[in-house]
C-alpha cells in the first residue's frame, strides 16, 4: 500500500481530532493568582471581602512569603486589618484600584524597622481617617535601604500618610489623598525619589524633605501632582506647603505642578545647595517660591507663577542666607496681602527678593502692586545683579535698599513698564525714599550702581 506523506498527515490528524471528542472533559480551573509573582495569600488563609479582621492570617503570609524570598500576592478585594509588620525583602504586590488594605486601627497600617528591600506595589490603602499619633503615618519605614512604594492608592489617613525615617528608596507613581496631616514625610533620607506621584487635600503639606541636623540629603523631587494644601495647624509658614526642604541640603525640586496652596509651592529652609526649576505654581498665598535663613547656595530658575503673595523671595541674610541665581522665570499677578498669621510686616505684592550674593537675569514680571523686583532689606544687601528682567505694570518697577550700611546692586539692561510709582528707586526697608531715579537715569547713591535701562 503506498502511503504518501499528505495521507499520513490527515490520518494523524483525524486520530487526534477523534481522541480529543471521547476524552473525558476536565474541569476549567483558574491559573493561581499572578503565579509568577510569587505566594498567593488565599494560600495561608487570608480571605478577602470578608467581614472578620484578617490581620492575623496576613502577618502570617507576610512573615511566609519574605523568609520565602517571594512577593506577597493579595488577589482583588477589601481585606480589614490592624497593623502590619514587614520584615526585610517583604513584597506585597496586589491589584491597583482593586486590592484593598483597610485600616482598623493601631499605631500604623503597615510598618517597618531596620528592613530593607521591602516593596508595596499595586495596593489601595485606606486608613478609614482613624486617628494616628504624632509623627507616624499609614505606612511608617524606618532605617531600611531599598525601599519602594509604588503605583498605590493611600487614602485617608488620620495622620501621615507615608513617614520615612533614615530611607534610601523610592516613593513613584501613587495617589495620596485626604490626608490630616502631611502626605509625604522624609527624615534623614539616605537616597532617595520622590516621583510622579498624585498628592490632594493634605492639612498639612505635601511632601516634607527634613533633617534633624543640617547636612547633605540629596533627595529628588520631581514631576509630582500637589494640589489643595491646607494649613490646618496654623502657623506662619511651616505649614499648608506644597513642599517643604528644611536642613536639607542639595535637594533637587523639579518639574512639579503645583496648585492652591495655602502658604508655598516650595519652601526650601536653611536648605543649602537647593535646586527649583521648571515648576509650574499657581494660585498660592504667600511666597511661592521661598529659600530663606541659613543656606548657602540656591538655584532657582525656569519656573511659572502666577497668582502669589511673593512670587520669589530669598531672604535672612542676616541668618546667613546668600548666593542665589534666579533667573528664566515668569511670574505674574501678585496679590496685595499674605495670609492671616503671617508677621503683620511682610510684604506682599512683589514678583522678586533677594538680599545677597544673587544674580537676578532674565525674568518676566508682571502685575505686582508693591514692587516688581526688590534688593536688600534695611543693611542686609550685597553684591545683587538685577540684569535682562522685563517689569510690566509694578507700582515701583525695581526697588533697591539705601539704608545705611547697604551695600551694592547693579540695575542694568533692564526693561521696565507701566511703573506707577517709580522704574526704579531707592527703599528704606519698604519704603521709597528716593524719586524716579529710572526716569533720572542716573543714581546719587553708592549703593545702586545703574546701567542702560529702558523704561516706558
């Protein structure tokens, strides 16, 4: 019999075809949850959707899963726990908008101390706005390296919302909203990112970059979402910031859109070495941009404000505060007042500060009731560059101290309109004691060396 190849090949074919119709049917079974991430939790008894607390059954898949070396996985669903303890290389990974840790109550709602390697990812954690104490936050890490919290959803917790303490990680891609206290606190980072992150109706700021002592900390801020930053504590200024860098120093603070805030966009604090560029800052009610007391070094630059009290000041030379560039920025509509709380003497209504060893080139200002740009308060001057800037419609275009003891700024290449006062003049504090020395075109005092300016 001559078999060819093509009949060998439908025989084998029509075989299989018949064996497949008179097997037995098996059972469809789900593939285990995200297998290839690692443990499963349903496997230790966690439950979800269930009405009972689960708290003790995800300890013990968490403590099973990190002396495994394998991720935690939490299948989609409301588990209801009081705090969790993460050991070092714990990883709970669950299912974004769908797997939902739901707080108790307890000091935190997931806590470390001295682990490393610990990774949340993909999890919904809301703290039910139940009260936590001062300084912890729904998720509370100390003293770890590798640290990673990432695309989660932290909701409503009833003080921070993240707290690190002596972190090197990164904080990327979350949503933290409805927090009462700050959504995001850093002590003493030892590396870390804070990135791309979603932050709404905090009470108290967005993120915080602190240190107990002043010294290097080098975190990056950059490309977050900040908007509705209340002061609930009250305060001067420590409070209702979009962020915050105190004693810390070389902090970059970039790419951030920031909105409606209470008091700053950025407030770097005796926060040397400080980096704010490229930030987009609108309708905040004191100083938007803010590098102030005891620092050395600031650069801040290509930003956008519109609508501040001040848009940006550097200030307290006489606390040590110098060496500035601001430069590239536009700011726009300066409002008359700073909020309630702050020092009855402030002033507000100025696009531009500065007070010493600054150079001030090449920014657009526009619609400031007090002063486009001011140098120096009372002595506090030297060695100010106001070069390259466009003032439009300021009440004193460019105001320069004068005072005794005050020392030099150079007003040069300049271009000033709409002044309702004066294009530039000399200030006693924030008082104008001079004429229109713009219109003049030349100055009779030591303390301001003037260039060509174009005044309109």
């Amino acid at each position: 019999m001559d078999i060819s190849r093509r009949s060998l090949i439908n025989a084998t074919a029509a075989g299989a075809a018949a064996g497949a119709l008179t097997a037995a049917p098996e059972r469809a079974q789900a593939a285990p949850l995200i297998s290839t991430l690692g443990r499963d939790a349903t496997q230790y008894g966690v439950r979800p959707n269930s009405p009972d607390d689960q708290t003790r059954a995800l300890q013990r898949a968490i403590d099973a899963a990190a002396n495994a070396q394998m991720p935690l996985a939490l299948p989609p669903g409301t588990y209801r726990t009081g705090p969790l303890k993460l050991s070092g290389g714990a990883q709970l990974v669950g299912v974004r908008g769908a797997t939902v840790l739901k707080f108790t109550g307890g000091s935190s709602l997931i806590g470390s101390e001295g682990a490393s390697g610990i990774v949340l990812t993909n999890l919904t954690l809301d703290g039910g706005g139940i009260k936590l104490a001062n300084r912890r936050g729904l998720v509370h890490f100390l003293n770890g390296l590798d640290v990673r919290v990432q695309d989660c959803d932290i909701i409503g917790s009833g003080g921070n919302g993240i707290w690190f303490e002596s972190i090197a990680g990164e904080v990327s891609g979350n949503s933290i909203r409805k927090t009462a206290s700050t959504a995001f606190t850093s002590f003493d980072a030892l590396g870390l990112l804070v990135a791309q992150n979603t932050i709404q109706e905090a009470s108290d700021n967005g993120i915080e970059i602190l240190r107990t002592a002043m010294g290097d900390d080098g975190s990056i801020v950059v490309n977050n979402r900040i908007e509705d930053i209340k002061a609930g504590p009250g305060g001067s200024g420590q409070h209702g910031n979009a962020i915050n860098a105190f004693r810390a120093g070389n902090v970059i603070v970039s790419g951030n859109r920031i909105r409606n805030c209470d008091y700053s966009a950025v407030r770097g604090n005796s926060a040397s070495n400080i980096h704010i560029t490229g930030n987009s800052v609108s309708d905040v009610r004191e100083v938007a941009l803010y590098s102030e007391f005891a620092f050395e070094g600031a650069v801040i630059a290509n930003n956008t404000v519109d609508l501040c009290a001040v848009g940006v000041s550097v200030a307290n030379f006489n606390e040590g505060g110098r060496i500035v560039t601001v430069h590239g920025n536009i700011i726009r509509n300066m409002l008359p007042k700073r909020p309630i709380g702050t020092a009855p003497d402030d002033d507000a209504g100025i696009g531009i500060v500065v007070e010493a060893d600054a150079a001030v080139t090449g920014n657009i200002i526009e619609n400031a009731p007090s002063f486009g740009i001011m140098a120096g308060w009372g002595k506090y001057l030297r060695d100010v560059t106001i070069t390259g800037n466009v003032v439009r419609n300021a009440f004193v275009g460019i105001g320069v101290s004068v005072f005794s003891g005050a020392g030099t700024a150079l007003v040069s290449n300049n271009l000033i309109s709409g002044s309702g006062r004066a294009a530039i003049a000399g200030l006693d504090h924030a008082k104008v004691v001079t004429g229109d020395l713009g219109a003049e075109g030349t100055s009779r005092f030591a303390q301001i060396v003037l260039g060509l300016n174009a005044v309109r």
